[in-house]
C-alpha cells in the first residue's frame, strides 16, 4: 500500500467509538486502539489518568522542559465510521483525525524528543482530560513550554485550506513568527483565525501556557452522525503542518 492508504488505515483503525461521564472512560475502543498501536513503539505511558493517556519517549524528570501535544478521543456520536469516496474520506472524524495525524507522526519516529503526546477526554464538556494532564505533568515537576492542540474545524474549507490555525493565546511575537515561518514552509493554503470555538487551548491557556490549534480542515457538522468529508490531498499537508510546527517550537 502507498503512505495515503497506510494513513487512512490508521485514520479508520482509531474512528471507533470513545465516551467518557466526565469522570473516567466508559466507552474505551479508541483508548484500546491508541494503546494497542503504541504497544512496542520508542514511546511509553508516562502517566495514565481517568482521562488522559500521556506519552513521551522517556520517564520524565523534574525540570524537564517539554512540549504537549494534546489531541482529545471522546466523541458524541452514536455510531462511528470512515468510508472511501475517491478523493474524500467522509467519516465521524472529531477527532480521530488528529488522533491519526499525531500517531502517524510517533509511529514514524519524526516528532522532537521533548515533545509529550495527551490523548485526552472530556474535551465536548469541561475539558478534565486536559486539566488531568497539566496536573499530572504538575506533579513531575516539568515545565510545560507550549501547548499545540489538534482537532478539526469547518474553517477555510470553502476556500480550499488544507489547515486552519485556530486559538492563538499567550504566544509572544517571536513564537509566533517561528510558528508562521514553519507553516508557511508546507506550501498549501492554510487559514488562520484568532477567535475560533473555544477547545483544549483556552484550558491550557488558563493554566499560563502559551497554546496553539492546529485543526484538520473538514466540511459538515462536526458532531453530525453523517460524518464530514476530509480532502485526501490534505492528510499529509496537516501532517506536516503539525510537525513543522513542533519542530519550530522544539
């Protein structure tokens, strides 16, 4: 198989479903599969919260310097599922999408070392995947530096993006000009928009660490039992728009 059917592989192999009661998991498919593709890998679980999975490729120690990538796993659907339309993928993609984009990343061994992966839940709600994390990273004592969130929107689809940039909060202009730089570098169209829906990144901002949304581009409800369409061309475009960012920032 090429590299687009091995990610959409990957993309169908984590589109199950995942729900949580705010306190812990109690539909857990997607936590098995994450769990299932890691299992062997250079990365281990560091921490294991009621609503965060945390990997990073070595036990942490205090003083760590790090950056998180969190990408949440709970959905509201009934039913999930990805289905081939040519050059769409239409399936319940929030937010297996960027489940598969950071897993393709860790499975091919490309993100920096001190970068932290946070498969989160209770992210439709009040965020207590993400909260679980910054306590947990807390408690070993490391420095959180950046928080790069990845899930899915409907902005710039109408315009062709491949990527949306969503929820820039805390960020000094020199990150941020690494950051434009980095994009800028995946040569396709991308949108940008400072005030989107409010996701993970408002919650890590809370806790004074500069956050970024570097979202799939889909058109349809995002919640809708229909599912969305995802443009092909655009998987490995966002893939690389999330790398080039993690390496600005490593």
């Amino acid at each position: 198989m090429d590299k687009t059917s091995d990610f959409i592989e990957l993309l169908k192999a984590v589109t199950v479903d995942s729900k949580d009661n705010g306190e812990g998991f109690v539909v857990s498919r997607r936590v098995e599969a994450i769990e299932r593709l890691l299992d062997g890998t250079a990365y281990r679980l560091v921490a294991r919260e009621p609503l965060a999975l945390i990997y990073a490729k070595r036990e942490l120690s205090a003083g760590d310097s790090v950056v998180l990538v969190s990408s949440h796993i709970d959905s509201v659907y009934d039913f999930c599922f990805c289905n081939d339309e040519g050059d769409y993928l239409r399936g319940t993609f929030d937010n297996s999408v960027g489940n598969a984009a950071i897993l393709w990343l860790m499975l091919q061994g490309l993100l920096p070392d001190n970068v932290v992966v946070a498969f989160t839940g209770d992210e439709e709600r009040d965020s207590q995947g993400a909260v679980q994390t910054v306590l947990a990273l807390g408690r070993m004592q490391c420095d959180i530096k950046f928080a790069l969130v990845l899930d899915v929107t409907n902005t710039g689809y109408e315009s062709g993006a491949h990527f949306a940039l969503e929820n820039d909060l805390g960020i000094d202009i020199f990150t941020a000009h690494k950051i434009v730089e980095s994009v800028e570098t995946v040569g396709v169209r991308y949108e940008f928009k400072h005030n989107a829906e409010p996701d993970e990144s408002w919650d890590y901002s809370d806790y004074g660490i500069p956050a970024l949304s570097v979202c799939a581009v889909v058109n349809g409800n995002l919640h809708g039992c229909e599912g969305v369409l995802l443009q092909k061309c655009a998987l490995f475009s966002y893939c690389k728009s999330v790398l080039s960012v993690l390496n600005s920032l490593a």
